[in-house]
C-alpha cells in the first residue's frame, strides 16, 4: 500500500512540475527590412503559432491588494494572423497583410528591453523568444535574423546573428518539435 500511495504521489509531482509549460517548436528573432525597419520573423515546425505577444517587464511590478507583486510585465501589443506554412514575418510598427496588432502597434521606445514570443491560444505549444532593443536593428542586415543562445561558458544568452535561412532550418528541425 505504501508503494503505491509513493507512486501516486509521484506520478503527481512530475505532472505539476512537467505540466506548467509549454512546449517550444520553433523561434521568433528579429530581423530588419530594406528600409532598417524591425521585422518579427518565425520559423516553427508542427502547428503554426496563433500570434506573437510582444512585452516588457515593468520597471516597478505592481502590488495586489494583498501585497503580491501583480504582473510584472507590461503588455505592448499582441499580433495575430491566419498562419500556415513553416515561416512567417512582420513589421511591429506597421504590420501588414493579414496581420493585426491588438490593441494597436506599439511606438517602440528605445530605453526599453522588450521581449516577443509565439503562442497558441490553446497552450500546446510555443515559439522562443527574443530579447531585443530598438538599437538592435543595428546589429542585423535584411537577410539576417537576431537571436539569443545559451552560452555554457557565459551560462547566459548572448546576442546571434545568423542568415534568415539559417533561422528557418533551426526554427523548422525536426528536433525542436515537441
């Protein structure tokens, strides 16, 4: 009886522990059009994201009434479009087509660190995000996507730079498919 009370139990604690996330299936970087404009770029294998949430962390999080931090991320602007294929992109100050910016697109500014990752509206999977700045269309030429990547030795993301093929190989192998 007390084994399987022990298995139980554990069976429990791997499903609380496994089941708050979400698995990743591809990536999102930032890129620039001929114009030096940020573009949001996917590339995903399996489902095709719903949307790209776009945020940065607030510089004091608010407190609940009961004196919990509250979010301590601020919401700039959620993109959605009708996906399909293995790739996609989009401007985040004008997009086009049929992508749409809810509540509108953002004036980005350039003293904050803004975050953007896919999602789906059912939580099965997710794309990885990207850290960037607005200075960071600096650092990538069109054809060219940022990314971050564990450094071992850093033991932190570091800023890459690599071709948007590149990017979509990555972002479409079949090892990152949950």
């Amino acid at each position: 009886m007390r084994n399987w009370i022990c298995v139980v139990l554990m069976g429990i604690l791997l499903t609380c522990l496994t089941g708050c996330t979400v698995a990743a299936n591809g990536y999102v970087g930032i890129s620039v059009d001929e114009s030096g404009r940020l573009v949001a770029v996917l590339a995903w294998c399996g489902p095709a994201p719903d949307g790209v949430r776009l945020y940065h962390e607030r510089a004091v999080p608010r407190r609940s009434p009961t004196g919990n931090p509250d979010d301590a991320y601020i919401d700039d602007a959620m993109y959605a479009s009708a996906l399909s294929g293995q790739s996609a992109s989009f401007r985040l100050d004008t997009p086009v087509g049929d992508w749409m910016a809810t509540p509108k697109s953002p004036t980005l500014d350039p003293a904050i660190t803004y975050n953007a990752y896919g999602f789906t509206n059912d939580n099965t999977s997710s794309l990885r995000h990207v850290t960037f700045e607005i200075d960071d269309a600096t650092k990538v030429d069109p054809g060219q996507v940022l990314i971050q990547r564990w450094d071992e030795k850093r033991q932190q993301d570091v800023d890459v730079v690599i071709s948007l093929a590149a990017f979509e190989q990555m972002g479409q192998d079949p090892e990152n498919c949950p």
